[in-house]
C-alpha cells in the first residue's frame, strides 16, 4: 500500500508527486492556500489533475496499453489553438481516469468531481445580486489539495484490472508458492499490489472467494493452497480491509453454496484458522453436518482430522462418523493421518480389538505406538486394561502375537514420563503373568527399571579365614 498522509503534510506530499508538470502545479496550489488565496488554490489543485492525467496517459502509452495509446492519439490530436477539444478533454478526463484507465475508484471520482466543480464556480463571476464571489473555505482547499495528491499525482499509473488479471494469471502458474512468507514476498512488492489502492485489492479477495466457493467445477487442491498464500499475504498487507471483506463475502456465498462446494471451507480454514470466528451460526451447523455425512475419501481429502484436531467443536461430529466406517475405512483414516491426539482414544480401541496375531502386531506398530506420545496415565490404563481383559482363550491375541516384545518396549520407552508410570506397569503384570507367562514382559520392566534387581550379597566363609597362617 501507498503512504497514508495526514492533510498538514503538504511538503512531504509535494515531495512525494511523481510528475515534474503536475509537482509544479501543486506547489502553486500550496503557496495560495498558504497565501488565503482559496480560489486560487482550487483553481491551481484542477489544473494540476488534468495535467497529472494527461502525463500519466502518455507514461501508459509508452508500455504499450491499448487504451491509453488511443487516448495518446487524441490528445495529440488537440493544438494550441483547439479550445474546443481542449474543454472537451477537461470534461471527460475524470471520466477516462475512472472507466478507462481504471486510475481512481468511483469514490475518488466523486471527490474530484467536487474539486472540479468548485473550480468552475471560482473560475468565473457569479451573477447574485449582492455581488458577493464564492470562496472555498481553508478546510475544503486543503482537502482538495490532499485528496488531488493522494487519488492521483503521487500514485503510479496502474490500472485495476490489469493489476488483478496479472495477479490471477500469476497465482495459476506452477512457480507462484504456496508458502504464506513466499507468497508475501512477491505479491507485497510494487509490481503487484505494494501500491495498489483499496478498491482494487478488494475486488481481488472477492475474486479468489468466487473462485473458491462459487465455482461449480473442479479444480487442484494445491490451487486452494495458493489461494490460501496469496489471501493470508492480503491480510498482512491490510488487515483490516481483509477482515472485514473475508466475513461479508463467506456468510454472502456460503449459504446458497451446494455440499460440493461447502466441504472447500475445511481446507481453507486449516490455512486461514482465523476465518472460522467469522462465519456465522448457521454455517457452523451445516458444516458439523457435513463431517457425519463426507465418505471416507473426503474425510481425507478435506484433511478433517487436522481441521478437528485444531477446531475441537467438531471433534465429535467426526469420531461419529469414523465409529460408522468400515474396519478397513478406519484403517486407511489412520494411515492417512499424522499421529495426533484428538484420535488417541480411537488407536487404543482399534489395537485392543485386534482379532488376529500379524494384526495385533501391525496394529501395534503403525497405530499404536505413533499415538502412545500422546498419552496420560489415564489411556495407559485403559490400554492396559483392554489388553488383560481380552477374551481369547486359551492365547491373547496381542501378547501372544509375534514380535509383539517390540511394540512393549517402545510402549514402556514412550510412557516413561507419566504420573504412576512404574505402578501401572506392574498392576498389568501382575494380571498377565500368572504361571510365569510372558517373560518377556519381565525382562521389558527390569530394561526400563519399573522392576529393580537388587545385587545379591556375597556370603563369606570365615572358617576359611580361620584356617589361613596370617603374617601378624
């Protein structure tokens, strides 16, 4: 974004106008102001804008922009002594800076168009009956001076439509990074929206939002990830506007959007966590629904156990849903996934209730042991418990698995921290290991030292010591 000026920096304004003719003209516009000579100023401030318009027409000319080299065409087309095309240009240029050089918003159009207005009326002599000549006040000359700076003379000229399709193009391509800090990097510099005004990267945010939650066909989700990058870059940039564009649009599109449509919002809030906060009440509902409803592939493909692991108010509407699948769904959930807390529980369910001894010990390795890191004493109990009281006569179908030492090992190695980790341990072992059954249990717990071997003594003969010559 450009520099915000307060309206007392006039030099520093003065400093900042990028064309020579139009920094001239302004500089005139300040002197009256600060002269009292208000009409003066106004008329000065106009000038200055017309100018400021035709440089910038003919800066865009010289890379080659197609409207600005017809308006070049036109203007020089116009000589000194064409009054007639010289007024007519002066009437439609805030019109051409608006609809066809896209160089100021319709709010910054009114404004000047105010400006203009005022220099007309100061320009020429009013036929009252007093006599009396209008005057702008100090207050409202300074505005224009600011408003005539900050709309245009120190602004670059960057047409709004170029600038979004240059950056829709650019987001599109295989080099543009889903990395928020990447992203950051390139869209914040000047050739992308370092200078562009509000209005502009407004309409870019809506843009992306359509693309995202209005669109009907398909698309990659790596494309969603950039959009993410490039939305989370905007936000940086300003917050505020961001903010405030990302809650109107979402409760805009969200509602009449089909299910297709709404499951895009998982995603999208796992790269843009503070999104959720905004949405309202009812969206909420609808997508705590939708997570009971999503098939198995969907559940992975919206990455729903890290959205419900970060977002836990919908932690219950997906363990319903995963408590309904298919045992060979449940095991492709869990395989999908980074080990995480919020599916703990479920690891312990799912290892416990293994019905076969490769099972049990596959179970063990790639469900079991990745979620053990998030255990407290509590789900060791229940583990444990689970496991002693499995009903598999006359074998237990995980102790007596094979290789089933080295899920116990890495177990006890990954629980070692917890409150009444040793006494734990040996409760379970007094269970199991009844009739000297599963040694290897024993020999885990002196490896990790839940169970101490004290160092047997040593028993001395002194009858020997007796039968011995000593020299003294």
């Amino acid at each position: 974004m450009g520099k915000i000026y307060h309206l007392s920096d006039l030099d520093e304004i003065l400093e900042n106008v990028r064309n020579e003719n139009s920094r001239k003209y302004l500089s005139e516009a300040i002197t009256s102001y600060r002269a009292g000579a208000y009409r003066a100023a106004t008329i000065t401030t106009w000038i200055a804008v017309c100018v400021d318009i035709i440089e910038k027409i003919r800066e865009l000319s010289m890379s080659e922009d197609a409207t600005a080299n017809k308006l070049n065409s036109e203007l020089n087309n116009i000589n000194e002594n064409d009054i007639p095309g010289m007024l007519n240009f002066e009437k439609k240029c805030l019109d051409l800076a608006f609809s066809d050089l896209e160089l100021i918003s319709i709010i910054e159009k009114k404004h000047l168009e105010r400006l203009r207005d005022d220099r007309n009326i100061c320009a020429h002599p009013t036929f009252c009956q007093s006599g009396e000549q209008y005057s702008p006040s100090p207050e409202i000359t300074r505005a224009y001076i600011v408003h005539a700076a900050n709309y245009l003379l120190i602004q670059q000229p960057v047409k709004g439509k170029q600038i979004i399709e240059t950056i829709l193009n650019l987001v599109f391509e295989n080099s543009f990074p889903e990395n928020n800090e990447k992203a950051f990097i390139i869209l914040s510099s000047n050739n992308y929206l370092g200078r562009a005004k509000e209005a502009v990267i407004r309409n870019l945010i809506i843009i992306f939002l359509k693309k995202l939650f209005k669109d009907t066909t398909g698309f990659k989700k790596t494309l969603l990830y950039k959009i993410c990058a490039a939305l989370n870059a905007i936000k940086r940039m300003n917050p505020t506007l961001y903010n405030i564009t990302i809650k109107d649009k979402l409760n805009e599109f969200l509602p009449s959007a089909n299910d297709l449509i709404v499951k895009r919002i998982f995603p999208f809030i796992l790269k843009l966590p503070e999104t959720l906060p905004k949405l309202d009440q009812g969206i909420i509902v609808r997508m705590s629904n939708l997570i009971e409803t999503l098939p198995c592939d969907e559940v992975i493909l919206c990455d729903l156990v890290s959205f419900c692991s970060i977002h836990e108010k919908f932690s219950n509407s997906l363990m319903a849903r995963i408590e309904i699948m298919t045992y060979s769904e449940q095991l492709t959930i869990f395989n999908s996934n980074q080990p995480c807390e919020f599916l703990k529980n479920k690891a312990i369910d799912f290892f416990v209730n293994s019905n076969r001894f490769d099972i049990s010990y596959s179970n063990g390795v790639s469900i079991l042991l990745p979620h053990s890191i998030f255990f407290n004493s509590d789900d060791l109990k229940v583990l444990l418990n689970g496991i002693s009281n499995k009903k598999c006569k006359p074998y237990n179908q995980i102790l007596d698995a094979g290789s089933i030492q080295e899920v116990f090992d890495e177990l006890m190695k990954n629980t070692n921290h917890l409150l009444n980790y040793n006494e734990i341990w040996k409760n379970f072992c007094e269970k199991v290991c009844v009739d000297e059954k599963y040694p290897f249990l024993i020999s885990l717990m002196i490896k990790h030292g839940i169970i101490k071997i004290d160092e047997p003594k040593t028993d001395v003969d002194t009858e020997e010591f007796e039968e011995i010559d000593l020299p003294f």
